[in-house]
C-alpha cells in the first residue's frame, strides 16, 4: 500500500485531471472484475469532478451500466433534498452518464427509512448484497475540521467498530443526523482517493498526511489496500511544504 500526494495548479485542472483518472481506473475494474463499484463524494468538489466526468472524452470507454456508484455518507433527509451528496452529484450530471439506475446506490432517507439507524442498516444489507462492500475506488472529501465521510474528530460515531455504516446524531456540521460508512468499510477500498481544494483545507490536509491522531483527524488514518492518492489544488496543498 502507498500514499503519493499529487498537486494540480487550479481546481478545476484538479476535478478534470480526477474524472480522467476515474475513467481509466473504472475501466480497469472492469476488464479485471467485469463491474466496478466506485462511492462518490458530496460537496462542491465532489460535484465538480462528476460534472468533469461528464465532459472528458474517454468517459465512452467505460460501460456505465457495469458501474455501482455508493456513498461513503449522506445527510439524513428526503430524497432530492439540495442538502443530500446524491441530490448535488444528480445535479452536476451524474445521470447523464448512462448509469442503470438499479446500480446506483442511495443512502434512504426519512421518506423511506423509519430512523438513520435503520436506513444504515438497509444501505449494510445492499453493500453486503453486492460484492459484500468492497470498492475499487472510494473517493473522499475532507473538512477543514480533518473529518471524513461523517466520521468527525472527537465524536463517538467516528471510533464504530465491527459495522459497514452507521447512524451519526449530534453532527458537528450541520444538518445533524447523517449516515456514514465505517472506517473499516471505507478502508475496503482498493484505492482511496482525498480530493481536497482550497485554502481552508490546508490545514487539515497537513495534518491528514503527516498522519495526526485519529481522534483530531479521521482522515489520516483511511487507506487503500493498494494505494491512497492525496488529490489536491495548490491552495489545499499550501501546509505541505517543500
């Protein structure tokens, strides 16, 4: 397993030099396995690298119907709430991609699911029903805060042990109940990938890559069986150093 840190000059080279590099790393999953399972992020950059995915020329080379897209976590809210990483990703492009909706993954939320705990309990049995939870490429943001997914510096959700996802209440960023993946299930991932842009992220991404503790930086400490790529615009980059 090897961590490399790779630097793009702006944000938007970032998002499109990360859709380029998707392409090639879905296409291999599918040559090698026949399918391949990626989870996406929310957020600004996880909607500018969908909306770059559906612009880069060699996005044809991959059978979008072979690929499951998940989450690595979501806001607990209805379906086609703005506030939901799945609503913002539908809306950067993501369905123009010729994905099977059957293959696309969705977190349930309130309208569908009587708590977070058991809409984290029905997004577990769907992991496990398909490859039993394990990604070829588990793409992630990180909080100025060093938080991952849904799992937040100092919160007890973050340290859950021997689950595929799970409940968080009392969030720290707003709104307050999320569902989120484990860091054991995040780190079932051939490869993962921080996508980070900007100043205010910085910091996080210092202390992320140097390794800080888990319980001030989560992020620091998920990995990829194979490989873990830091993915970042100059400004996120700019604690780093020499």
């Amino acid at each position: 397993m090897t961590t490399t840190v790779v630097v793009h000059p702006t944000r938007q080279g970032l998002a499109d030099t990360a859709a380029a590099r998707l392409v090639v790393a879905l296409v291999d999953a599918q040559s090698a396995r026949g399918e391949a399972h990626v989870s996406m992020t929310g957020g600004s950059m996880g909607s500018q690298l969908v909306s770059s995915l559906t612009r880069v020329p060699a996005r044809d080379a991959v059978d979008w119907s072979r690929v499951h897209v998940w989450w690595g976590d979501e806001r607990y809210l209805p379906a086609g709430d703005p506030d939901r990483n799945d609503t913002q990703n539908d809306e950067a492009g993501l369905s123009a991609l010729g994905l099977d909706p059957a293959t696309v993954h969705r977190v349930p939320g309130p309208d569908a699911s009587a708590s977070a705990e058991a809409s984290a309990r029905a997004y577990e049995a769907t992991l496990r029903a398909h490859g039993g939870g394990a990604f070829d490429v588990m793409v992630l943001g990180v909080g100025p805060d060093g938080h991952v997914a849904s799992l937040f510096p100092h919160h007890p959700a973050a340290a859950s042990r021997d689950a595929i996802a799970i409940a968080v209440h009392d969030s720290p960023k707003p709104p307050p109940t999320r569902v989120s993946l484990t860091r054991e299930c995040l780190e079932r991932s051939r490869e993962v990938w921080f996508l980070v842009s900007g100043a205010d992220k910085a910091d996080a991404v210092r202390r992320g890559v140097r390794g800080a503790p888990f319980e001030t930086t989560p992020a620091a400490h998920v990995h990829g069986q194979e490989r873990t790529l830091w993915l970042l615009d100059v400004d996120a980059a700019g604690d780093l150093g020499g």
